[in-house]
C-alpha cells in the first residue's frame, strides 16, 4: 500500500476574500514516491523493466526527478547500467541538480529505494497523480471555454472538445502491459483451468449459444479477440447479433434466477458503423419472432405478429 505524506495531500483549505470563499489547492504529488521509485531503479535496474511500457519523464511532479527518469532509461535502454556512478556525467554540468545536492543526491535516491517488487505500484501510483493532473488543467481550460464570449465557438463544440481531450486523457491512463511475472501467468492458467474443470464439460467462458462454436473456441474469455471475416452479405452482421444476443440473454436468466455461475452470459456492448440502435434492434427482434425484417420495416404485419413482436419486445428489453 502506498501512503500519501500530510505535507503533500492535496486538500482544501478556504480563506474569505471579498465575501467569497477561494480555494488554495496543490495539485496532487507525492515526491516520496518518485524518490522511492528512482532509488530502485538505481539500485537494481531490473525495476525499469516494470514500468518502462507507460512511465515517462514528463509524469513525475518535480522536474528533477524527471529528468533522473529520462538520463536513466536513455543508459538502461542502451543496455547500460545505471548508477549514481554512471549518471554523474549527465548531471556534472546541470545547474538544476547541483541546486540540490549533485550527485550526492542520487546517492541518496539509491538509498532511499524500495523493494523492486513494489516498483511497479510506485510506477502507477505516481502515473495516476499526473492523471489527476492532467485532469484539473483540463478542467481549468473546460471552464474557460465556458466564459468564452466566441460567437464562433458554440456549446456543442466545447463539449465535443472537451469530450475528446478526457478520451485522449483516459487513453494515457492504461498502462495493464508490460512485463508480467510468470508466476501470476501461471496462477491465472490454473485458475483457467479450474474453471473448466468445475463446468463438467460446459464451456468455461461466455457462451455463443452456437454448441459448435463453443467446441471450437471454448467460449469467449476476457483476453480473447476474436475476428469475423467473410466476404459481403455472407451474414457477420447476423452472427455477430446472434452471439451477442446470445450471452446478453444468459447474463439476464443468471440474474433472475441469482445463479451463482460467473460464465453465464455476460453484458454486452455493441458497436457498429453501417446500421442504428434501431436498426439493431429489429433485426434482434426479426431473429428472435421468425418474421422477416423487411415485413417489419415496411409495416406489413398481421395482427398476429404485430403481437407476437410485442410479446418478444416485452422480453428483450430487459437484455443487459
């Protein structure tokens, strides 16, 4: 667990100025970490390795210690090592660091190292804290946009902007790669195992509903990515619904009966570019009542499978 020192928490604190309460907030750091993180790397370089993949200079709060993480994975990436000894070089001529000590500095972040372990939550830990950043200046520059009296910068494009910047934002806090220890590979594997062993000859992950599928693959599991192909109209579109239908429809009976079994069906997102929700939608309901999508796109039911269209409706929009 990784604790936050008082000095560096990032809260509040109010002060009244004209009859209005201003708030004085650092933005969140924690300098302990980044200390702690440098002096494993410097001490065992095989800690890069951890955090190499999402880690960059620029996402530590103090720029110093940035500036160690950039001269550090420039020597570790040339398959050099990487020392107080090594980096003395680098930093002989750097004002900066010399403010602060020089290369006794890095002899104290090598001091102050942490198990090598423990190096890859330092390395998230200190990822997410310029997130957060990121974060409030996004929304300083949201709120901005706000006051902005352009006449050529409507509502509509501030929140698509917006919208776009915490996407590309989000996108910077995924860092699940990297090097993995084999023993939780292995542990995983087992526990893979295990739940096929306790299916009895079910599959162990999310069903597609299509028994010869199912054989082939084994289901679909979280690390799958499974690609369709085939020429045009040769039914994807209808697969791909069926199977999607398929699971949505398990994870809805599990739910209701308060089954216990974690691969019945699963909640299911669906996304396409050539047809609408609705578009969807009625092809589901084509499928599911056996009555043909173009009856029901150009109004020509009869009565009775206008009822029967209902009746499924009423059953399908609890799908989750």
């Amino acid at each position: 667990m990784i604790t936050t020192p008082a000095e560096i928490s990032s809260f509040p604190t109010g002060a009244i100025e004209d009859g209005r309460e201003t708030m004085a907030r650092t933005p969140p750091h924690n300098f302990e970490a980044e200390k702690a993180l440098l002096g494993a790397i410097l001490s065992n370089n095989n800690a890069y390795d951890s955090v190499s993949d999402y880690l960059r200079g620029d996402h530590f709060s103090d720029p110093i210690h940035g500036k160690i993480y950039e001269s550090v994975s420039k020597l570790i990436e040339r398959g050099q090592i990487a020392d107080p000894i090594t980096l003395k070089n680098f930093f002989e001529q750097d004002g900066s660091l010399a403010d602060i000590g020089g290369n006794q500095y890095l002899v104290e972040l090598a001091a102050s190292m942490v198990n090598v372990i423990n190096a890859g939550e330092y390395g998230k830990h200190i990822h997410d804290l310029f997130v957060k950043r990121e974060l409030i200046d996004l929304g300083h520059k949201v709120v901005n946009s706000a006051y902005s009296s352009d006449v050529d910068y409507s509502a509509s494009q501030q929140i698509e902007e917006a919208e776009q910047n915490l996407y590309e934002l989000s996108e910077t806090g995924e860092f699940d790669g990297g090097f993995q220890p084999f023993k939780s590979s292995v542990i995983s594997a087992i526990e893979m195992a295990e739940a096929a062993h306790r299916s009895d000859g079910k599959v162990a992950g999310v069903s597609t509903g299509l028994t010869d599928i199912d054989t082939i693959i084994g289901g679909l599991h979280q690390s799958d990515l499974v690609i369709l192909a085939g020429r045009p109209s040769m039914g994807k579109t209808a697969l791909a619904t069926n199977i999607a239908f398929n699971a949505a429809y398990d994870c809805y009976k599990r739910d209701d009966n308060n089954s216990a079994e974690n691969s019945a069906g699963a909640v299911v997102g669906f996304f396409s570019l050539e047809m609408s929700a609705e578009q969807l939608a009625a092809r589901i309901l084509s499928e599911q009542t056996e009555i043909a999508s173009d009856k029901i796109r150009k109004g020509l039911l009869t009565n009775e499978e206008f009822d029967k269209l209902v009746v499924a409706s009423q059953t399908l929009h609890n799908l989750p």
